[in-house]
C-alpha cells in the first residue's frame, strides 16, 4: 500500500476550552499510526498531523486555567481534512460571546468541504455560526433546553451518542466523544487502524463490537435488556435475513411484543433498525471506497439492487455512487 500524507487535522483552541477533550483529541489522532505499531514492532506511519489553532495563535487558557500553546493562528488555516470543536468549560454564552471572531473561521473551512465535528457543548459553535441550521445534531443533556431555545432551527437529537448530517458530526458528553474520534479515524483509516487505537488506548465499546462505532448514529440510551440483545445479534448478522418472527424467537416473545418494545426503547421498529444498520454499513463501505455499486446491495443484505438503492437514497438523499463520490475519504 502506497504512503500518503497524513491527513490534516485542526483542533480549535479558545478561552474556556475544556482542557482534557482538547488535550485528548491530540492525543488520539496523533498517535494513530504509532502506538499499536510501536508494540507490534512495526514501521511508524502517523496518519495524522494535528495542530491546535487559536485567534491569532494566542496561547489558551482553559477552563481549568492551564495554558496550552497553540501551534498556528486560525487566520491562516486555508484548508483542513478535519475541524475538531472541543467542549466549552466555562459559560457558554460568555466563551461564545468572547470568541465571536473565531465564527468566520468555522463557516469558512466548512465551505472547504473539510469535516466538521464538535464535543458536547462545542456543538453551539456550530450552531452560533449557522452550520446545523436544518441538521440534525447533538450535545450533552445537561444542555439540550438551552440548545433547542436558542437554535430552533436546529434539529437536537439529544439521546444520540453521535449524529452526523453530511460533513458535521457532532457527540453528546462523556464518553461520547471516544465513540467519535474511532468513527472518524475509521473513516480515514479504516476500520483496522481504527480497532488498534481503541485496543492500544484501551477503549471499549459502548455494545461489545467494533461495528457499533460504526451504528453509533444509531443508539440511544435505554433500559431494555432484551432489546440491547436483539440490536447486538441485528449489528453482527446485517447481511443475513432477518425476519422478525425469528428475531423474536430468539429471545422468547411475540413479534408483537418485540415491535412494541423497540419503539419503546429507540422509537424505531425492529425492521426500520434492520435498514438502518444496513445503510450505516453502506455508508462506511462507500466512505472506505473498498467496494463496488454492484456488490454493495448484497454485501449488507439486500438481493435486490433497485429496492436497496431507493432505501439508501431515502435515508441520505443520495444515490450510492453520489455517496461515494462526496464522501470517500480513504486513499489506498
């Protein structure tokens, strides 16, 4: 596999950063490529470059008064693979009202077509910028009333792990941000680049598989036991038929039952969440660029081509090949 160069990333730096989402961004992605290759005894091949960028290259203090050192001035970052926007520590309206000048800059790069993604509370720069307008997006409960009052034009999935519309992702609070930082190291890398840095920085899965980085988009936080069970057995066996009648089998209750207790659970039926991991793996097979049109229906389950296209087109607005095209991102 040829070398390429690394892909460019920049982590926003601003007063009132929260520091530790800030310092482990870098830290994730800068040693992509190097740490599980330093224990397996192999070549070293960062696959990022990272920078933290502020106004005018001003050091930052955050909200736990450290003081980081930024590496370069937004002004002059004329193109990015990926922006990274950190949790806001201190008042949000007062970091956003002190940080005003730092929104041109945002919508600038997006227009790059470059990756967008946020933290948390980092998900209102966006949205003070005019970037979620009409998408869907997340942030940490905690948040979610304030968010929906000032941005009504926003649509706030607050129980999603993950959201992404396009080119913007966003994550909620917590440990959310792991479950991001591995989606978008696979879509670069791929999924085994992105298995070693969750094994080498001993991240675990939120569902037990590496595919749930994958579905993140996909779950929300529920109760419901017999649910998890069934979400995790649809995740390893997507390309398989699925019909609910076994599906309910499987864990002992009438499909009727199974319906009533997913909508419950995820306010989806048990055959909307079947399509939709199908179209999540889609999307990461046509991100990765390691597949044809042709096969892709089949590789995630689907024997009629015509049917799988409509369903794909339906939940993105894009044909497959119009997907690949906008957003393969993986060079090999």
């Amino acid at each position: 596999m040829p070398n390429r160069e690394p892909f460019k990333v920049i982590i926003l730096g601003f007063d009132g950063v929260l520091s530790s989402v800030l310092t482990g961004a870098l830290d994730l992605f800068s040693f992509t490529g190097v740490s599980w290759q330093r224990f397996s005894n192999m070549d070293v091949e960062p696959k990022f470059k990272v920078q933290i960028a502020s106004l005018g290259g001003k050091d930052i203090r955050c909200s736990n008064r450290l003081m980081l050192q930024a590496h370069c001035d937004i002004s002059d970052v004329t193109d990015c693979d990926l922006l990274l926007i950190p949790t806001i520590g201190d008042s949000i309206d007062k970091v956003l009202m002190q940080n005003r000048d730092l929104l041109p800059h945002l919508t600038r790069l997006a227009s790059t077509q470059a990756d967008i993604a946020s933290n948390c509370s980092g998900a209102f720069f966006l949205a003070q910028a005019g970037l979620l307008d009409g998408k869907t997006a997340t942030t940490h409960w905690g948040y979610a009333d304030k968010f929906k009052s000032d941005y009504p034009l926003v649509d706030l999935q607050e129980n999603q792990f993950v959201t992404q519309s396009g080119n913007i992702f966003c994550a909620a609070g917590g440990s959310a941000f792991y479950d991001l930082a591995l989606l978008l190291i696979e879509r670069y890398c791929g999924r085994e680049m992105s298995t070693q840095v969750a094994k080498t920085q001993i991240i675990d899965s939120k569902r037990g598989s590496q595919n749930s980085y994958t579905n993140v988009t996909l779950h929300k936080p529920h109760s419901d036991s017999l649910v998890k069970v069934v979400q995790e057995f649809i995740e390893h066996n997507f390309e398989q038929a699925l019909p609910i009648s076994e599906l309910a089998a499987m864990v002992n209750i009438t499909p009727r039952t199974l319906n009533r207790r997913f909508q419950t659970s995820i306010d989806m039926r048990p055959i909307e969440y079947i399509q939709a991991v199908r179209i999540e793996q889609a999307k990461r097979l046509l991100e990765s660029g390691a597949v044809t049109i042709k096969s892709l229906a089949f590789q995630v389950g689907y024997n009629d081509i015509s049917s799988f296209t409509r369903l794909f087109k339906r939940a993105t607005e894009l044909t497959p090949k119009e997907y690949q095209d906008k957003f393969s991102r993986l060079v090999v």
